[in-house]
C-alpha cells in the first residue's frame, strides 16, 4: 500500500509543478512521469482490488 501513497504523491506533485513551469521541455518531461505514475498505480490498484 505505501507504493500506491508514494505514486499519488509523487502524481500531484508533478501535476503542480507542470502547472507552475514555464519551459516546455520540463513540462513534456513532467508530464511523461506523471503518465508513468498514472499507469502503474492503476496496475497496483487492480492487483489490489483482486
């Protein structure tokens, strides 16, 4: 379960930052990570709905 905090966590955190950051580059890359995070917490969430 602490994985799954960890990934909300680190998702809101980038979701801010993307909001906050001017270069484009940094946002492309923010946003790469935050669908990264996206997708491992679903696969987490369903191993642990199963």
């Amino acid at each position: 379960m602490a994985r799954i905090e960890y990934l909300k966590d680190q998702l809101a955190r980038v979701e801010r930052l993307a909001k906050a950051i001017l270069d484009q580059q940094t946002v492309e890359r923010l946003q790469t990570f935050a669908a990264e995070c996206r997708g491992e917490l679903q696969v987490l969430s369903r191993r642990t709905a199963a």
